[in-house]
C-alpha cells in the first residue's frame, strides 16, 4: 500500500529532536523556528514532558469517558487558571477541527440558531463544520457546501454590525490572530466591538487560540491583549507538544447535557498528561515572558531590514512579508538549516518553540540576513 499522497514534502526525514535541534537522517542538525506547525511548545522532547508520558503510559493508557478521569480534572483546573478563565467549562477531544466543530456545535445548541459569521482569509480546519467557515473554496467538496456561513472582513466595524443585527447569527468565529491567512490581528476595537454586539444579539463570540493561544503572543490567549472575554475558546497544537490533544472552553452560561457531545480518545489518560506536563512547564519556566522578550528581539531584528516589506503577529507568532518568501523559506532550510513556515501573501511565517533562547533568535537573524546578502534571491 502506497500513503495517499495529499502533501506537498521536502526530502528530509527527520529522526530526532531535542529542543529547538532536529537531526535529520543524514546526520545534519535543522533548527526549528516551526515547531510543526505551531505544535512544538516547549521544545522537541522536553525531559520533563517525556518522562511525565512514559510514566502514564507504564501506569495506564486508556480507558472510556464512562468513567471518571482524576488528570481531565485536574487538567480543567489547572488550564482554568494558567489561562484567566477560572469559571468556564472544559470540553476535550483530539485535533484543532475537532474543537472547532464542538464550538459551532455548542453555540448552535445554545441559541437555535444556525448561520455563522467567519472572517475572509481565516483557516479553522477540514472537518465538514470547521472547513465550512474556512475561507478556501479549494478544500471544499460538494459535501461540505450545506452549511449556512457569511464570510465578512477582517477589523470591518460597519459589516459587523450589519451582520451581527440581523440577529439571526449562531456564532461569530475569529482566530486570536490568523495564521494560515498570512498572520493578521484583529485589532483591539473590532474584538471589544464584536464582544459587545454578540452578547446584545445572542450571538456566541468563539476564538480560535489553536494557533496563537496557549501562550504563543506572550498572554495565555491572544484575545487577551483585547481584554475581553470570549464565549468559547478553541485550542490544539501547542497544548500538546505533539501529543495529540485539543480543548473547547465554554463559559458557564452555556448548559452541558448528557451526551450532547463526546470522543472515544478525547481526554485519555495520556493526552491529559501530556497537556498537564505542558502548562507545567510554560510555568515553570516563565515561558510566556520568554514568548515576549524572545519575541519583541525578533521584531525589533526583523523591522530593521530594509527588504522586509511587514512584519506582522505578536510574541512567537509571526509572519514576515517580502519579496520571494517562498524562495527565502527554502534557502532558509537548505542552506540555513532553519525550519519555517509560509503563508499567503508573500509570508515567512514563524511559530518556534516557546524554550527558544535568544541566542537561537541571534542565530536565525544572521542567517536570515547573510543569506539575503550573500544570495541573490
Ligand atoms: C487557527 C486554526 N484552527 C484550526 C486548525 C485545525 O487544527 P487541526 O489541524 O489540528 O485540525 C488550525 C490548523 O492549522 C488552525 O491554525
């Protein structure tokens, strides 16, 4: 049997990992200013993270949400407050799609409703509801078109209001910041308009943090910065460090019924491990501060170069605009032996583990420019 063969690869088989360094089988040594897309938080088999798992795995690795789980528990309490949302309600499964179509689920249920608001260049992943408010005709098959979703602009007050006024809307949905659409905010006013106008029209306000939450901006969640709350929160990659294992926060007002939603593996054993193991170590190692400081360098590094069109994000979360990314993305990987990641339009997208040092940032600021020097791309 061959894989069906739906991604676009390099020619490179990583073997090991270990912080931000990642060893090909070739021997050669890659730093990762990637993470997998996001995912690597606290770095590329962190020891404590590792132990943590194997521990759970010799003690007990599976058994059915028919029961009660002490770690889902104690991972609630422990999310509820490293994140600021104390009150809210944890809901968890497997993949950031997952989440996401849990959310709309809940906020559907919750008002009867069911048109959903998304925004232009936003990505919440391919499952049927998640690829509905996704804004990319290319992954969508006649299958999935059934859903009813308004795709608006991003930081329009105007035709957020319109919409949201016409009081017909289940759910708006908005990334902390978008990723795959090229790394851009919403601004501080559009999130604290569409808090106010969501509660004045019945309307659920859900983030989705799968990309920038969970620490990545230097706040637990990137809406923070926004000061607000939202309704319900997504999130994925980051919280497990590779471990599969995503989450939906649902503030109280939202009422849970027996078996309006559940997973086979959402919550097992060793995923709430894993998650525990993370926010133990973004703790004790300061790493939203990191996320900041590492970060601000960065930015400060990066807006310095007069090649570079715009720098865009916040934190660890960030998407350099300029001439020929794609190029300089696979000169960065193959000469560099930098990992990043790119997104449209004409953007280098960085998402590097949070345990990143800023002599790793050093590195990559000199490699990024030498190569814009030395090569001419
Ligand atoms: C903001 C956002 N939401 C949802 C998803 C989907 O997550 P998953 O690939 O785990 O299903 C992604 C993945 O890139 C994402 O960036």
């Amino acid at each position: 049997m061959n894989l069906f063969d739906v991604y676009s690869q390099y020619k490179i088989n990583f073997k090991a990992g270990k912080g931000l360094t990642l060893t090909a089988a070739d021997g050669k040594e890659y730093l990762d200013f990637y993470g997998g897309h996001g995912v690597i938080s606290i770095g590329h088999c962190h020891p404590y993270y590792t132990e943590k798992i194997t521990n759970q795995l010799n003690t007990l690795a599976f058994y059915t949400n028919v029961i009660q789980n002490d770690i889902q528990e104690e991972l609630a309490r422990k999310l509820g407050k490293i994140s600021g949302y104390n009150d809210y309600n944890l809901f968890l499964c497997n993949s950031g799609a997952e989440a996401v179509e849990n959310a709309l689920k809940i906020a559907s249920f919750h008002t009867g409703k069911k048109r959903i608001l998304a925004l232009k260049g936003a990505f919440h992943g391919r499952t049927s509801g998640a690829l509905a408010v996704t804004d990319n005709e290319s992954l969508r098959s006649e299958y999935n078109v059934a859903h009813e979703v308004t795709f608006i602009e991003l930081n329009d007050v105007q035709v957020l209001e319109e919409e949201l006024g016409k009081e017909d809307v289940a759910a708006l949905i908005i990334e902390g910041i978008q990723g795959v659409g090229g790394v851009y905010e919403p601004s501080v006013e559009y999130l604290q308009l569409a808090r106010n106008l969501c509660t004045n029209y019945n309307t659920a306000l859900i983030l989705d943090e799968i990309q920038a939450g969970y620490g990545r901006t230097g706040k637990f969640f990137a809406h923070q910065y926004a000061d607000i709350k939202a309704d319900i929160i997504t999130t994925a990659k980051g919280m497990g460090n590779g471990f599969p294992v995503a989450g939906v926060l649902i503030a109280p007002h939202f009422e849970a019924k027996k078996g309006m939603l559940g997973t086979t593996y959402g919550g097992n054993y060793l995923a709430c491990t894993a998650a525990l193991a993370v926010l133990d170590v973004i703790e004790n190692e300061n790493l939203l501060e990191n996320a900041q400081r590492v970060g601000d360098y960065l930015f400060m590094e990066l807006k310095a170069q007069d090649f570079v069109k715009e720098v865009r994000g916040k934190g660890l979360m960030i998407g350099i605009e300029m001439e020929n990314a794609k190029e300089m993305r696979t000169k960065l990987l193959m000469d560099g032996k930098i990992f990043t990641g790119f997104s449209a339009p004409a953007t280098i997208r960085l998402l590097p583990p949070l345990n990143i040092t800023l002599n790793d940032a050093k590195r990559f600021i000199q490699v990024f420019n030498s190569i814009h020097e030395n090569v001419s791309i």
